[in-house]
C-alpha cells in the first residue's frame, strides 16, 4: 500500500487532493523531460558554437603561421644573396617609407643598380641589401603584390610610359647624372 492510500484511508487527505497531487507530479515529469530536452539542447548548440570558434582561430593561426614562414624565406632568399657594397663616392638616392635615403656606393655599383642588373631590397626597419637584378626579379615574381614591400629598387622591370604629345621624348634623361 502506498502512502498516497494510506493518507486516503486515514482521512487526511480526500480524493480530489490525490488527484491534484498525482497531475501536479505528472505535469512536473513532463516538464522536466522538456527541461532535459531544451538543456541538452542548448549544450549542443554552445558546443557547435565553440567548435566554429577554435576553428576560426585555427585558421587564423595557421594564416600567422604562413605568414611569418614566407617572411622567413623572402629574408633568407636576401641574406643568402647578399651583395656587399662597396662605399664609394657615387651618392644613389632611393625612397623608403616615403624617406629618401642615401647609398654611397663606387661607380660599377651605381651603375648596374640604374641599369637593372642589381636591386636595393629591405630586410628590416633601416637595414637594406644590395642584390642581384635576377633575384629580385624571382622575388618580385613570387610576391607579387607585395613585391613593393621588400623590392624598393628594382630598375630591371620598370619602363618609362612616353606619351605621344611630349616634345622631349626622344630625349633620354639618365637617372645618375652628375652635376
């Protein structure tokens, strides 16, 4: 006998109380059930959530990691083929970071760096690297758009745009004119 119809039979409680008792306990189970349900539910979802979220910072880590690797290998491609520049009294102007910086360097160098066979790259804030034109034209190759950030001078690729209407084009301007 259970305790519901012991209570019954001793008169504490009346018939229409264990009947409110009994749809009370029920409409608790199922709402517990449902409890459960949207609970688990809610888990999944934060778990789902959690997962695209240590998927994106993967992705971006492994984006950084590239990154610095190709950093890596563009300045070991210059340090390896580093040229040694020879101080002379031939001054080569040359822009970075929209400062204009100034090589001394012995008229050979000057030289083949206006005419292409040698090129000024950046391999930190203020250190540059004097290399050769067919490096930079790997690099420049390989990096495409971002040549612009390591190549500053690269002479080899540029051609001058001559517009039909100039009275001086069959003028040529020499880029190391001495005054």
């Amino acid at each position: 006998m259970s305790l519901r119809d012991q209570l019954l039979k001793a008169g504490v409680a009346n018939k229409k109380q264990h009947q409110q008792a009994r749809t009370q306990k029920k409409q608790q189970k199922k709402q517990g059930v449902d409890d459960q349900a949207a609970n688990r539910k809610r888990l999944d979802e934060e778990r789902r959530q959690q997962v695209e979220r240590d998927k994106e910072l993967n992705r971006k880590r492994e984006a950084e990691r590239a990154e610095k690797e190709k950093q890596a290998q563009i300045r070991q491609i210059i340090e390896t083929n580093r040229i040694a520049r020879k101080d002379g009294e031939t001054a080569y102007n040359f822009v970075d970071n929209k400062k204009i910086k100034k090589w001394y360097l012995d008229e050979k160098q000057s030289n083949e760096l206006v005419n292409g066979r040698l090129a000024i790259a950046r391999l930190g804030d203020d250190d540059y690297a004097l290399i050769s034109g067919k490096v930079a034209e790997t690099l420049a190759a390989r990096l495409a758009d971002e040549a612009d950030k390591y190549l500053l001078v690269n002479n080899k690729g540029k051609q001058d745009d001559v517009d039909e209407d100039d009275p001086y084009a069959d003028y040529q301007i020499p880029d190391d004119l001495m005054w």
